[in-house]
C-alpha cells in the first residue's frame, strides 16, 4: 500500500499552529529531514525521536491509512500518534502537533483515533486506518553515510533517511538502475525492519511494506521487491 507524500528542503523543524504566539509548546521539538515522498520514514522518525526523548515505555504509535480521492485510489499517509501530558496527539508532517479529543483510554482504538486527524483531508476516503510501532531493534554494525550534497536527489534522500533509521535498527542503502520513458536514471532505496515489515523507501515513489521474510542485506530480495513496483529495475548494489 503506497504511503507517500511529497516533502520538499532540507532538515526543517515542523510547524505547528501550537508553536504560535501565547500558545502552548508542542510536547517535543522535532526536525524532519525533509525528503521527498517521505511521510512513512519521516513518521518512524519521528517516534525513534520520541521515544528517546520520553522513554522506551511511552506510548506511540504510527496511524496509517490507504486513500481514494474523488473516486480515484490516491496515495495514502502515515502520522505519529502519542500520549502526553495526559491526552493523545497526531504529528503530521503537513500540519504538525494536534491535540486530539479523544479520551487516552481509547488511544489502542485506530477507528476512534483516526477520524479527528482525517478531518485536516476533507477530500480523501481513508482506507483501513491501521496502528503500526516498532519492535526492539539492534543497529547493524556499520551505518550508512548521510550524503546531503549528493548531486543526484535520490542517493541524497536515500542516504540521509537511511542514516537517521540506522540509529535504531540495521539499514541497507542501495543504488539501482530504473528506466523513466526509455531514459536510464540512477536511484536509491533504502531497505529497513518496522511492525516487522520489509519496508523499502524510494524518494520518487515513497515507501512500500512487504509482509516477506529477510535480511536487509538481502540484495536478491531487494532487487525481487522492488522489481514488482519498478519493472525492469537493475543494477542494484550497495551503497
């Protein structure tokens, strides 16, 4: 299920009509990394962020949905939601922190906890809102290098997305060949562990969970993966 929305700069903090003038602070500042199609890797960031600064036992979750727009299948989303200071919250990378009006004693329900936030997409029909969080994870022995001023902005954003994820679990960075109306072009993915999905992140497309089982070092799987949504991809190697 595609989870992808387009980001564009470089490491901006979200904004949030809580960070106003005589309003209340967000419960925590946060820098995106701010990369294309980025949603699903922003939000997983988003809770590593959160859960180092509250503990490994504070509750969060990622909020996930598929979507259909004016009859047509559109791209879906990914939001972290937590509970702090005694209520629950979305952030979104479009809209920042929103305090939400649902009791905390509900805060395992998706369907409950969902619509509030769906009401900032008046014109999307979320599918299957799902909660999804990680499970312990080790870093892998080496991590991938954040390449910020990479030329080409797919090894850009593959390398700084995979660098901020490396921190919490193993991470493969990898380079491949794809073909766009008969011209070949170099891209990258990244290659990580969530809700103990296969997930592959593509900055032209955004990330794609596979229920398969695998090393992230896998390349054969990688290239198989990728493949289903890219035909005729090649090439790939690490990074």
């Amino acid at each position: 299920m595609k989870v992808w929305v387009a980001l564009a700069g470089l490491f901006f903090a979200a904004w949030s009509p809580l960070t106003a003038a005589g309003a209340a602070a967000p419960p925590l500042q946060h820098a995106m990394m701010g990369v294309a199609n980025g949603c699903f890797v922003e939000t997983v960031a988003f809770l590593d962020h959160w859960q180092e600064a509250a503990g490994p036992d504070a509750w969060a979750r990622l909020l996930q949905w598929g979507a259909k727009e004016d009859d047509e299948v559109v791209m879906g989303h990914a939001v972290g939601i937590c509970e702090a200071r005694g209520a629950l919250w979305s952030w979104d990378i479009n809209f920042g922190w929103t305090k939400l009006p649902v009791e905390t004693a509900q805060r395992e329900k998706p369907e409950l906890v969902a619509p509030p936030v769906l009401e900032k997409y008046p014109r999307v029909s979320a599918r299957y809102p799902t909660f999804r969080f990680d499970f312990p994870q080790t870093p892998g022995a080496t991590s991938p290098l954040a390449q910020p001023a990479h030329p080409n902005s797919s090894v850009r954003d593959a390398s700084i997305v995979a660098a901020r994820l490396a921190k919490r679990r193993p991470v493969n960075l990898v380079s491949f060949k794809r073909s766009d109306n008969g011209v070949e072009t170099e891209t990258a993915a990244v290659v990580f562990l969530f809700h103990g999905r296969y997930c592959i992140y593509v900055p032209e497309m955004g990330t794609v969970p596979f229920r398969v089982r695998g090393g992230t070092e896998n390349l054969r799987l990688v290239q198989e993966l990728v493949r289903r949504t890219l035909p005729g991809a090649s090439g790939f190697k690490k990074l």
